[in-house]
C-alpha cells in the first residue's frame, strides 16, 4: 500500500445464498475497524454465510510458489472475472485496476469454524525465529491509510447455486449484498488445500532430514507411501476445480487407503504415549533413560519420536486435503446447495482429525512438562557427561512444548487471490486473518 492516507480499497459483500440480511454495508468510505465490525455483525445476523473481497494492487514480490495456480478457464477465475466486470459496469464506486490485483476474501470467524478448526493456524516464518507470516498486504499500512468503499449493485442475471452459476444480487436486504457461492466455495477449498499442502511439504522436508540421521528403511517406506499420494491428490483437486468428475483411473482410492493406514498407525503410536505416560508419578522426577524406552530419541536433535510426529503431521495434511475434495465433490452435486454441502462434509470428517491433532499436542504438553532425573548409576555425584545430557534432554523436551498447539478459538479466515492481466489466479495458502 502507498503510504499517504488517499488509498481506496473496493470491497464487496459477499453471501453463499439468497437470504434475508440487514442493510448495514451503505454506500460511504469505511475505516478497517468498520469493515471488521460490519463483517462481526453479518455474520451473526445473516441468514447466509458471509464473505468480504477486497482488491488491492499486486506487490511486485509476490512468491507464487506457495500458491496453486489456476488459468482463466478455470470456474474461479471466471466467476472472480465476471464479478469484476459487472461490478464495473454497474457500479459507481472504487474498482480494481484492469491489470494484476490481489483479492483479499475474509471469512468471519463464525464461518471459518465450519471448515475446521486444525486447518488455519500462523505460517511459520523462516526469515526469523518464532515470526509467522501475515498477509500479503501489508496490515500496519492499510490499517493507517486505506479507505474502503462498499462496491454496490454488483451484477444483475444469474442463478444463485449451481457451480456455472454467475453472481447475482441478493433480492433482500442491502443493494450492496452479491451473491457469490460457486467464488466463496471455490476460494475456500483452494485456499485451504493451499494450506494443507503447505504442511505436507514442511513435513515432508523435516522428515528427510530426520531419516537421514536414522537410515531407518522402514520409515522412509512409510514416507515415501504418503508422499507417493501426493501426484493423486493433485490430480483430483484439479479436475475438481475445473467441475470434473473424479474417475477410478487417478488412483485416489489408493492413496485414500494409503492416508489411512499412517492414520492407524498414528492413532497406535498416541495410545502407546498416552500410556507410557500415565505410567509416569507425577509428583517423581523421570529418569532419561526409561523416558527413551517409550520415545526414542526424544532426548536428541532427531530420533524415532520425532520422525513418527512428523509422519502424523503428513497423514494429517493430505487427509485434509482428500477431506477437501470430497466436500466440492458432494457440494457440486447438489447445485442447489453448494456451501451448506461443503460445510457439513468437512464438518463430520475434521472431527477425528481435530482431536487427533490435540491429542497428539496434549502428549507433547505432558511431556514437556516433566522433571528429569539424572541416569541411574553407581557414582553418587554427576559426572560432565550426566549433566550435559541432562540439561540438553531438558531444553530439547521442554520445547516440545512450544509445539503443542491446540486449537483455540476460532479466527477470521483469510485467503489471499493473486489476478493477472490476463485472468489467470494463484490461490495462496489461508491464513487465519
């Protein structure tokens, strides 16, 4: 964003259905605080699920590698294209540039719940140590200088459900309301499989470096399976993406059955942690070494334990990603009720995996928590080495603890949409706002 306080930022309203909705959007300037507010209160009030886009010029330096990219035939180009469009032929208001924009789409928090919890947490950053990734735009600065103008009177013609459908204005409530649920869905479900790709790639790199130290063949089997799933996946979402139907030849019953043989591991792995460490007194120090017996290498930079949360973190983000495509499958197949669809499929399916991943934090916390003992043996002083190992051991499992996030309390959901001049858009991993 420029720095000067003149920047105008078109947003438009956005409903995954025809429903009654109070006028609140009006036509005038708002603040950010407005905005985030209006966004508050239609949540609540809405009859339908309610999103805000906002179009902001394209940063240069923007990293499309993180996104997936999408061509200008593909539905959510097309449906974002034709919302512009009409929206600059019948709107008096701030539109977008003609050439690159980057769209802004924002869930509120009441929604973004529905699409699961364990999906959108911070982006870790690389460029310092405990940062995250904000969004794109730069936040301090439209906060302090950008104006954003409602964009009415969005489009004219168009059903309101199935997957062609073109946007159409709400028949009830504001003039400024557009209906949008084939953009709102297909946002949603490429930002988030976005997202979960993100972690699989993150896990996937973290594991090799562990199985390096290890030369465990039998682990790297059990991630080269997983990984394996990957070229399946990526097939589906973008057949699915283009409104296709998903055929038995792509292999994506295999890597379904591949996904859920590491989540059945997985879940015998927890139950062995959750008992080892209901063997542990609470009130006792634990001594390192039967502490390793049932985390291997807990005490070390790599080691069994690590590698096998790693593989649970990969199983996690490809099933979410399957997760994914089997909500855009069903709300596909029913036009009429595309966003209810989606929403009630990842509703049913997330809850295992949600509270597999708290699961898996609250053994991380437990044992992070822990007072070590030094090893048993027969001098009745530390030597060097005892406690070297002791105060290392510390640190490393005490931070385990850093890792033990459990889902809180549900945020804004954030996906950021990158437009060329010629149509075409990459969709970046979602955010929580």
């Amino acid at each position: 964003m420029t720095s000067d306080n003149r920047s105008v930022v078109p947003v438009w309203t956005l409903a995954t259905g025809n429903g009654q909705v109070p006028a609140l959007t009006g036509h005038g300037p708002m603040t950010p605080e407005r905005l985030t507010e209006l966004r508050s209160v239609l949540a609540v009030l809405a009859d339908e699920p309610i999103a805000t886009l906002e179009a902001y010029p394209l940063p240069a330096d923007v990293d499309r590698s993180r996104g997936i990219p999408l061509d200008a035939a593909s539905p959510l180009a097309q449906h974002l294209s034709q919302l512009i469009s009409q929206s600059a032929r019948n709107s008096t208001g701030a539109a977008p540039a003609a050439g690159g924009c980057l769209y802004r789409m924002v869930i509120p928090a009441k929604v973004a719940a529905q699409v699961g919890q364990g999906i959108v947490r911070p982006m870790p950053s690389k460029a310092a140590a405990g940062g995250i990734y904000g969004t794109l735009v730069d936040s301090t600065g439209i906060a302090a200088n950008a104006t954003f103008v409602p964009v009415g009177k969005a489009a004219t013609a168009g059903a309101v459900g199935g997957a062609g459908a073109t946007a159409g204005a709400a028949v009830a409530g504001s003039a400024a309301l557009t209906v949008a649920a084939p953009l709102v869905l297909m946002a949603v479900a490429v930002g988030v499989s976005a997202r979960a790709d993100y972690k699989r790639q993150q896990a996937v790199e973290r594991i090799t470096e562990l199985l390096e130290q290890l030369h465990d063949d039998r682990l790297n089997d059990e991630r080269s399976e997983l990984d394996g799933c990957r070229d399946a996946i990526d097939k589906a979402t973008a057949i699915l993406l283009d409104q296709g139907k998903l055929g038995v030849s792509l292999g994506l019953d295999s890597a379904v059955h591949a996904i859920g043989k590491a989540l059945a591991a997985t879940d015998r792995r927890l139950t062995r942690w959750q008992n080892a460490l209901d063997k542990l007194s609470a009130d006792k120090a634990a001594g390192i070494d039967t502490l390793t017996k049932s985390f291997p290498g807990v005490d070390t930079n790599g080691g069994i334990f690590r590698t096998h949360l790693e593989l649970a973190t990969l199983a996690i983000a490809l099933k979410r990603r399957v997760i994914i495509l089997q909500a855009v499958d069903h709300a596909q197949g029913d036009p009429g009720n595309l966003f209810e669809n989606f929403t009630r499929v990842l509703r049913v399916d997330q809850q295992r995996l949600d509270k597999l991943e708290s699961d898996i934090a609250r053994v991380l916390g437990r044992l992070s928590a822990l007072e070590l003992a030094r090893p048993h043996g027969l001098l009745p002083v530390f030597t060097t080495g005892e406690v070297d190992r002791l105060m290392s051991a510390a640190n490393r499992i005490r931070r385990l603890g850093d890792e033990s996030i459990v889902n809180g309390r549900p945020t804004d959901l954030a996906i950021e949409i990158a437009r060329n001049g010629d149509g075409s858009v990459v969709v970046f991993p979602a955010l929580a706002a």
